[in-house]
C-alpha cells in the first residue's frame, strides 16, 4: 500500500534534501560533478525539480475528476 499524498509531500523533499547534503559533504566536486547521470549529487538535485511538477499533476487531474463528476 502506498503513503498517502501529505506523507509523501514532507517525506520526499526531506529525503532529497538528505541526499544533497550528502552528496555535497561525499563528493569533492559538488557542483560541477552533478553533471553526471550516474552520481547521486544529479539525483539529489533533479528530485526537487520534479516534486512540484508531480504535485501540479496530481492537483490537475484530481481537479479534472471532481470536474467530471460534477457535471
């Protein structure tokens, strides 16, 4: 069973920040070794760019359903 929406809102964002502050106390070149594909520090860094996206979605089609629910 998966967490719920508000347990994967502070969930994710804490475990991200988790791994950049990792990746920047591990890696000597921080920012310019995120560039790789295969390091944690780029992982650690594109999870933030993708939560709001994901939340956007999410609130899109939940708004979609109750559109079409509605009507």
């Amino acid at each position: 069973m998966l967490p719920s929406l508000p347990t994967l809102t502070v969930l994710v964002p804490l475990l991200s920040l988790a791994g950049l502050f990792y990746s920047a106390s591990v890696d000597e070149t921080f920012p310019q070794g995120c560039t790789s594909t295969n390091s944690l520090c780029f992982y650690s860094l594109l999870l933030p760019v993708t939560i709001p996206v994901y939340v956007f979605f999410h609130l899109w089609t939940w708004m979609g359903i109750k559109l079409f629910r509605h009507n």
